[in-house]
C-alpha cells in the first residue's frame, strides 16, 4: 500500500509512504517492477 506523504504533515508533501508487507520474494518483485516503470518514464 502507499500512503501520500502529506498523511505525516506539510514536510511529506512530494513523499510517499509505502507498506511493504509481502514476504521477500514478493517485495524483490515489486521493487524491480517499480524500478522498470520509473527507468521507462525517465527515458521516454
């Protein structure tokens, strides 16, 4: 789950909170789909 950063006050805005509760191997895999989508958007 994510969770804006201003959820924690002003300070978070531009922030995102983010709820890793999966066992490992699932946080690896989302860890790396979240690094592709982000590396897609800065060489489009």
């Amino acid at each position: 789950a994510t969770i804006p950063g201003t959820a924690f006050g002003e300070s978070g805005a531009g922030h995102i909170r983010i709820a890793c509760t999966l066992p490992m191997e699932g946080l690896k895999k989302a860890f790396d789909r979240m690094e592709q989508a982000l590396k897609s958007r800065v060489n489009a």
